[in-house]
C-alpha cells in the first residue's frame, strides 16, 4: 500500500497536469466524493470485493484500495466489548492475486472465489480508533460530486471509505489518487500507516500508533 500510494502520486500528478485540473479548466476540490456506479460490472466487483475481503467489522472506518494492478485490500478499524471492556482492532487482508482479473473483468467470478486471502488482526488503543472514527465521519459526511476528466479516469488510482453507523447504512464515498489537497492527503496517510501498522511486529506498534494519532489529530483540526 505505502510504495502504491507514493507511485500513483508522482504518476498521478502528471495526469493531472495534463488533463488541465491544475490549471483550474475542472479544479478539484479537497474532499471525498459519493461513489459513482459506472456500471453493472463495476457495481458487482465493488460488492464481490467487499463480501470476500470486508471480512470484520468497520465501526471505526474502512479503506478498500483497488489497484489495477497488484491485490485488492481492505483495511478496517472496529471497537467492540470484550468482557465489559472496550477493545480495538485494525484488521488488513489482502487477495493473493488480483480479483478483478482473475475473475477476468467478472466475468468469472467462481475463478476469483477461488483466491486465498491474507489476514493481519492488531489491537490498537481505543483512543486512537476513536480519532479515526472521527475522521472517516467527517470526510464521509463533507463528501461532494466532483467531474473527473477522463484521462484521469484511466490511469489514477482508487480508494473507497466507509464506516459502519448504529442506524441506517453505511457511510460511503471514493477518492481518486493523487489526493488533490492536505485533508485528502493527511487521509491517505492515515490509511496508510494503518496497513503500516497491521505489518509492523508487537514491538513496532506503539510507535505507529502514536504517528497515526499525531496525523488523525491534526486532521481533525482542519475539519472543524
């Protein structure tokens, strides 16, 4: 996730440029945007991911990173009581291979069924699951419309938030990469160092945890 992320941003930028958001012809802004249903495949991939990966719960929030190329992952941070205690995980799994060609543009599902996953659970302090939920609901909750070009379209990269809400569906909204502006990208930091710390040993974590809520507090900061 963290060399995908950094590769698409330089690349990213490029396309940008290019496409003339930068010049303000179609200025992008800094926020998140409502999930566009490009069509029927796209909507069945987005759900096929999300019942093979989205294995956990997300009350805290959710990233799915679809990448075109490398595995699809999904990254999850829930609260739950354990024994009248609150308790907090980050979950990261990830497909072995890539579900969207596997299943050849799904057209094959049953092909993409049949790839293993990877799953990394981690317990983090429930006070930094709480500044990320704060997070995910203010950026799911300032999502807004915004037209790509199409050139955009075709080589940048995608990323799809949610959160899980006590009453009514789910909160959700997509981000094309690059991020165009400091909340958007401080969001993908956060996202980030999320998968960062699902990989790190026991011993490495406390450290992340500590950049994840430094990134999550300041975020916070700019959203008010």
């Amino acid at each position: 996730m963290n060399i995908r992320f950094s590769m698409l941003t330089v690349a990213g930028a490029g396309v940008l440029a290019f496409a003339g958001v930068s010049s303000g012809s179609n200025p992008r802004g800094d926020h998140l945007s409502p999930l566009e249903r490009l069509d029927e495949r796209t909507t069945k991939y987005q759900e096929f991911l999300t019942t093979k990966l989205g294995i956990t719960p997300f009350n805290c929030g959710r990233v799915v990173d679809q990448p075109s190329f490398g595995s699809e992952s999904v990254v999850s941070v829930y609260s739950q009581t354990q024994n009248g205690r609150l308790v907090s995980y980050v979950s990261c799994v990830q497909a072995a291979e890539n579900l969207w060609q596997r299943s050849k543009s799904m057209h094959d599902v049953a092909n993409a069924q049949a790839v293993g996953i990877k799953r990394v659970d981690a317990e983090i302090p429930s006070a930094v699951a709480e500044h990320i939920k704060q997070v995910w609901m203010r950026m799911l909750r300032d999502r807004r419309p915004w037209k790509r070009p199409r050139l955009e379209f075709e080589l940048g990269g995608y990323l799809r938030f949610s959160i899980q809400q006590l009453h009514g569906p789910a909160l959700e909204a997509e981000l094309w990469l690059p991020p165009p502006g400091p909340k958007t990208q401080a969001l993908v930091k956060i996202s980030d160092a999320l998968w960062e710390y699902c990989k790190a040993t026991p011993a490495a974590r406390p450290a992340i945890a500590s950049k994840i809520d430094r990134e999550a507090t300041a975020l916070l900061a700019l959203l008010k």
